[in-house]
C-alpha cells in the first residue's frame, strides 16, 4: 500500500512545503547563477528515463559555465565549473529544482537515481527492473557511497531498495542522505559520474 500509493501522497505534499519553504533560498540562488554563469544559464536541463523507463526531463541548477576552446571544443570540467558550482555540488544544492519533478510525479523524494539514456541499452534485463519504481532525488545506492561505487554495486543497491521500499527504509535513507550532505561525504564535485551533471 505505501509503495502504490501513501509514498505517491507524501511525496507530492513533502515537496511542495519544500518548495514553499525554500522558495527564497532558490531565488537568490538563481540570480546569483545568472551572474556566475556567464550567460550560460541557470538551470540544466536533460532527458532521463523515469518509472517504467519513460523519459522526463530532470531540472537542476546548472554549474558550469559553457566555455569553449578556439575551435569551439568545451574547456574541460574542471574549467568550466564555478565556484558556486563547486559548492552547489559538494552539498548537492545544484538537485533541489528537482523538488519540482517530485512534485509533477516523475520523480520520488527516494529512489535510484535517474541515469542517463545511453546506459538504458546497456541494461540486463534484471537492472531495468530499477525502473520499477519513480527515480528519487536522493537513494539507497547513495547513501551508501554516492559517486565512489561502482556500476555493479550501485544496481545491486537499487535493485535491493525496488525490493524493500517501505517507509521506514525511505526515513531511513533521509537521515543518512542529511549526514551525508552535511559531511560533504563521497562527493565528486568536479569529474563526471554517472548522473552526468553539468
């Protein structure tokens, strides 16, 4: 029942009090992008494959500028990431318009993080099932190593919370998803990861 339903519910009331809540917070945080950006935009925008594999488009703040070389080659990340950017990353500042897609019910404030499309070919029929639930802001496999995991282990994680998504695993995920933001533990705030954040 709260897999189907009461998870859907709480959802959508959570992250509208969210969104209520932070509302100023993200205001100053889109003009201070606006600025830092350099014309680049605030917010990142890519398709992502959602419940049942049908795609969505993730909304997060975009925190690298889109600065190219003289033959129009984008400078490597580490160039073109700003120091808000940085930060945005570090405390995972740059997910919260995702509240958003919470809200709209292509995502859950828990689940596997939605990946990038390419990788759907690349699935074994016993990953897609990851695709079974709504992907969330924040997971199991992410709180239990986040971008120092490998591809394996973060499906065997995912595929274990597809199979045990109760309330108490989705507060429990909340708690360590604080600890861990607040700690700034397993962040990589400049390379690429599997979530292909820009």
């Amino acid at each position: 029942m709260y897999k189907h339903f009461f998870k859907r519910v709480l959802d959508f009331l959570i992250s509208l009090i969210a969104i209520i809540c932070l509302s100023p917070f993200l205001l100053v945080m889109i003009v201070w992008l606006h600025f830092a950006n350099k014309g680049a935009g605030v917010f990142f925008l890519q398709d992502r494959p959602g419940k049942d594999a049908k795609l969505f488009n993730v909304i997060k703040f975009k925190s690298m500028t889109d600065e190219t070389d003289e033959n129009g080659v984008p400078l490597p990340n580490d160039q073109r990431i700003t120091k808000i950017g940085k930060f945005m990353r570090k405390f995972s500042i740059d997910e919260l318009p995702q509240l958003f897609n919470v809200l709209k019910g292509d995502m859950s404030l828990i689940g596997p993080r939605p990946l990038l499309t390419r990788y759907l070919l690349l699935y074994t029929p016993e990953q897609a099932r990851r695709h079974e639930v709504r992907p969330g802001l924040t997971g199991w496999a992410q709180v239990h190593g986040r971008n120092n995991i490998t591809w394996k282990e973060k499906f065997e994680l995912d595929l274990w919370y597809v199979d045990h998504c109760t309330l108490w695993t989705d507060i429990k995920v909340v708690f360590m998803t604080v600890k861990n933001v607040l700690s700034g533990k397993d962040v990589s705030v400049v390379s690429g990861s599997f979530d292909g954040t820009n």
